[in-house]
C-alpha cells in the first residue's frame, strides 16, 4: 500500500533502512554475488524487491498487446540503457541504486498559463493509475513487451495549461552523478522531447511503475514517461524538469549523432540506422535460448493511434 | 604445461556451456547479445594474447618459452573469432534454429541449409551496407588464412621469409577487429577503449623493437 498524501507520508520513517542496514546488505549482496557467479544474477532481485513498492487501485485499461507473451519482470528489469549507471546494459541495475529517489520533485514550467513544482506524491496521485502494456523497442533493434503504470501524460499537461505559443515538451533527467573518468562526449543531464500533439496523445504515458510495481530505479524511477511508437531512448527516465518551450529543444542522442537518432525517431521498419537494419527486431520476451526474431511494425504497431500526427510529412527526412 | 594453456584457453567456452546447461544463460535478458559479446570479446583478448607473447619475450628472457604457445593462442583467437561468426550467422540474423532442428529431427538433412538460404538475401544486404560487418568479416577471413596456413607443413612448403610476410597480417587483423568494435558501439560508448589501448600499446612496443634494431645495426655498420 503506497500511501502518498504529503511529504512525511511518502514513506515513514519506521520504513526507512537505518544507513548501517542498507550498506550491509549491499556487502552481503556483492559478497554473495561474487560467490555465486552467475547465478549472482538471481541475489540481485532482493534489493530491487527492497525498492520497489506495490502500486494499488490500478484502474482497467484498454492497452494490450494481446498477440505477445509479456517480457519476464527479470528481464526487463536486468536490461536497460541508462547511461547515467554505466554503458553495458546490466550496468543500471548494478549501479542505480546510486540514485536518489527520495525526496523528489518535477517542476512543470515554461510556456504555461499554471506552472508548478510538484511533490512527487502530488503527482503519483494526480490521476488514477492504469497498468498498460505496450510494445518496448529499442532503437539497437531488440523489443520487450512491459506492463507500464501510469496515466496519460495529458492529464498532467491539462493542469498547467501550456499557452498557444507552446509548441514543444523538453524534459530534463537527473543529473548525473559522479565523474567521467574517460569522456563520454554526452552533456549531461539527459533530455528529450516531444513535439506538443505527441504529448497530448493519449498512448504518450507518464509512467510510476511497471509490474504493478513502483519503477526500479534502473528503469528511470521514480516517474518517466513512455513513448511507445518512438525508440526507447525517447522515453525520459527519471524525469526532474517538465519544460514547454516554442522551439525544438535539443535532444541528448541527435546533439550526440545526428545522423543516427533524428529528434522524432518513430520506430520505422522502412528507414535503417547506419549501422543496422530497423526492418526487424529480437524479441525479449521468454525464458528461451532460441531467437524469437519478429519483424518490425510501423510506429511500433501504434499506426492506428498516430500515424495522422505525421501527415504529409517525409519520414525519411524527419526520422 | 600444454595442456594447462589449452584448458585456459578453454575455459571461457566451458564458462559458456556451462551457462547453457544450468539454465542461466537463458535468464540473461538478451542471450543471443550476451553469446555475441561474450565470443567476441575472447577472440579480441585471445589475438591480443598471441600478439603479447614477442614483445614479453623481448623485455623478459625468463619468458622465451612462451614462444611454444603463440600459435595455439593464436588458433584460439580463430576459434571464438570463428564462434562469433557463426552466432551472426545462426542466432543474430534471423536464421530459424527451432526449424532446422524440427527438420533434422523429421529426417529432412537439408532443412539447415534450406533455412539458411532463406536468410542469406538479408545477411548479403547487412554485409553490403554495414561497414562493421565488413571490417569484422575481413579480420575473420585474415584468421582463417593464419590457421590455414599455421601448420609446420605449410610452413616448410611456402618458405620461412614468406610464412612471415603472411602471418604479419596478424597485426590488421587485430586492427580491423578494434575497428570492428569502435564502429558497432553506439557514440558516446567506451567500451572498446581497453582492448584499443592494449593493441595501441602492443603495436608501439614492436616499432620500439624495430627502431632499436635499426639503430645497433647502425651503430654496428660505423664502427666498422
């Protein structure tokens, strides 16, 4: 039960894990981990169990994906790209717990009649939560299929009231901690964008959790968004800052390599990045050995939904 | 003493099949990634391996004896080169490994090759347009040549000077293989600085060697 009504509410204090518990536990667990070799990869689930809540009062939906097995929760929660926690994609789920999730606010400013900083409880309890499961891909061309917790992300823009000149959402990720011993070339914090009509649509999700579960912090806790026709890299992790500007504001990957991450990154079968073809993708989403390689669907399989936004326009040249 | 290095050498294909049988291998979130990398990775530090063997023999006469593993390591580095391929081929491309399986099972001897014709189109279209690919396919043919042409035998037959011309190809094969790496790895990813610095630093040490070389047979030509 996640009771989050203010600040002293968010977690009480007997809940909190004295310092000396904590990094204890994490000895044990390192201690554990190196004596089990690969099987350390089952000791990590306790802490991430540790981290996460249950999210109650989940309200129905009508987002599935009806025709694919959902990723297992191990997986998805062992694989991720948050460049913030290390490069290799188990690196985040080792090192996130670096990141402070406690206490927590996104401020929703710029262009808007009503802007406000929110406590994170605030907006966990903005609006009812829906667990939707949506298509993941990724741009390096694998997939997963997650249950997602959250409400449109239209709900929480509605509030402010953008003026008519917003014409863009930037947001802004935590800042990374620590130094970069060898330079990344990334200017940190992290941040993306949408255009304004992407946003409002109803499948963009301001996402809590996922499994029914409060977001594990190497999956951008404690509130993200999810884009679910883009590139995974376009859905924002760990969100501080929600920023309605008039321009196209500058995206982490595009100001990296332009030529290979475009600023509307639509999952594309039709268009390649340079170094591999998008016509297909590996789906993550058993326990298998084998393969599953599946082709790849235009916006994701999410056409019906939005492929109006992007009449007329050459997908080729905006990708 | 032989036998201790080809059970190193092993060691992480064991570590592999070993992940396969108890089932962890399957947990990992992206098995087919992990195998690439994994293979990979040891066919890069097997050549770079090889590649240390001289220059340690140079600095450190205690080491000469090295010189007895230098090809093996070298056929090692072959062999996971050879691995990673073959993951390519059969896990990343798209080949159907259930129904070649399913077909050998049925009696069907030809299913495997039926199931790879259907995914050669799009290898030949990754290989064209992928410039990773061809670096990486490039240093593999490069090690196929070296083992091919590594036994005694052959040796003999083409002639020491030549065998030596040939084997030289070892150091673009390295290249091409760091290269292969930098290009796959996405900007802003560091990952292949370590195998980089060590072929960097390998290298100099050769045309350290070289250099000193020249300069005592110098020295040694005035003072005649």
């Amino acid at each position: 039960m996640l009771l989050l009504t203010d600040r002293e509410k968010e977690i009480p204090s007997s809940e909190i894990t004295p310092r000396e518990t904590f990094e204890a536990f994490q000895m044990d667990r390192r201690s554990v981990m190196a004596g089990l070799g690969a099987v350390g990869f089952a000791a990590a689930l306790p802490r991430m169990a540790r981290a996460e809540q249950k999210i109650d009062g989940l309200v129905s939906t009508q987002y599935a994906v009806p025709d694919r097995a959902t990723t297992p929760e191990a997986k998805a929660k062992s694989y991720n790209n948050f460049y913030e926690f290390g490069e290799d994609k188990s690196d985040p789920a080792k090192n996130a717990y670096k990141l402070k999730t406690y206490p927590w606010n996104v401020s929703v400013e710029g262009l808007v009649a009503k802007p406000r900083t929110f406590q994170f409880g605030e907006l966990f309890h903005l609006r009812p939560m829906e667990s939707r499961v949506y298509r993941f891909r990724c741009v390096e061309a694998w997939s997963m299929v997650i249950p997602w917790d959250g409400f449109s992300l239209a709900e929480l823009i509605k509030t402010v009231e953008p003026l008519p000149k917003a014409k863009f959402v930037q947001f802004i990720s935590a800042e990374k901690s620590g130094e970069e011993i060898l330079p990344s070339g990334i200017d940190w914090p992290y941040t993306e964008g949408l255009r304004m009509d992407e946003a409002m649509n109803p499948l963009t999700l301001l996402t809590f959790g996922s499994y029914g579960q409060t977001l594990a912090n190497q999956q951008g806790a404690p509130v993200r968004v999810i884009v679910p026709w883009k590139y995974g890299f376009k859905s924002a992790k760990s969100i501080v800052k929600i920023k309605f500007v008039e321009k196209m504001p500058p995206t982490t990957w595009n100001e990296l390599a332009s030529d290979e991450y475009g600023f509307y990154s639509n999952v594309n079968p039709t268009v390649d990045h340079p170094r591999w073809s998008q016509a297909h993708e590996r789906l993550l989403n058993s326990n298998s050995i084998l393969p599953k390689v599946v082709p790849t669907l235009m916006f994701n399989g999410y056409a019906d939904q939005v492929a109006p936004m992007y009449a007329g326009m050459d997908l080729r040249k905006n990708y | 003493m032989k036998v201790l290095v080809h059970l190193l050498c092993l060691l992480p294909a064991l570590f592999l099949l070993r992940m396969y049988f108890n089932g962890t291998l399957a947990l990992e979130a992206d098995p087919v990634n992990y195998i690439t990398h994994f293979t990979g990775d040891w066919a890069l530090w097997m050549l770079l391996g090889s590649l240390a063997i001289t220059p340690l023999r140079r600095l450190f006469a205690g080491l000469s004896w090295t010189i007895r593993f230098r090809r093996m390591i070298g056929l090692y580095a072959f062999f996971y080169a050879t691995l990673h391929l073959l993951t390519y081929v059969l896990l990343f491309s798209g080949y159907d490994v259930a129904a070649a399986i399913a077909g050998l099972r049925a009696g069907h001897l030809m299913e495997p090759w039926t199931q790879l014709k259907m995914i050669w189109p799009t290898m030949l279209d990754d290989l064209k347009k992928r410039k990773f690919i061809q670096v990486g396919l490039a240093a593999w043919v490069i090690l196929l040549v070296l083992a091919v042409t590594s036994p005694q035998k052959v040796l003999r037959w083409m002639g020491g000077k030549n065998w030596a011309r040939v084997h030289r190809l070892v150091y673009v094969a390295a290249g091409l293989a760091c290269v292969h790496y930098w290009w796959l790895v996405k900007t802003g990813v560091r990952t292949p600085w370590n195998v980089t610095a060590v072929l960097t630093v390998l290298l100099l040490a050769r045309a350290g060697f070289t250099a000193m070389k020249k300069v005592r047979v110098g020295k040694a030509a005035s003072s005649f």
